[in-house]
C-alpha cells in the first residue's frame, strides 16, 4: 500500500471529501451512480484503500461541486 494513504494530509483530504458528500445527503452509492463508478471504489476511497490520482480527484471535486484547489 501507498506510504501516501497513511499521511495525515491525504487522510485529511479524504475526510473532507466525505464530509462534501455526505453535507448533499449522498449516500456512497447515489454518488457512485453519479460518478459512473462502482460503489466499491468510492467506499475504498473513503476509507483509504485506495488513492485518488489527480484526475480523480478533479472528478470527485467536480461532481461535488467542490473547488479542487482548496
């Protein structure tokens, strides 16, 4: 596993991003569903099973209607 998951920085990112979706009332399917992913990987992205690349990230900020450069 990526060093890159456990760092505090990263951890905190995910959190925010949980927190955005969770403040529209989606749950992790519905913004799976909205992604066009599997829910599968937005539950491991929440958990930090898996690291988000920077398109990833821009799609995710995007689809939460997030700026990805806060």
């Amino acid at each position: 596993m990526s060093k890159i998951l456990h760092a505090p920085e990263y951890r905190q990112l995910i959190e925010w991003l949980k927190t955005a979706r969770a403040e529209r009332g989606l749950t992790m399917r519905e913004f799976a569903a909205e992604l066009g992913v599997p829910h599968s990987y937005v539950g491991k992205v929440e958990q930090c099973e898996r690291k988000l690349d920077v398109l990833e990230y821009m799609q995710y900020c995007q689809a939460l209607g997030l700026n990805p450069d806060k």
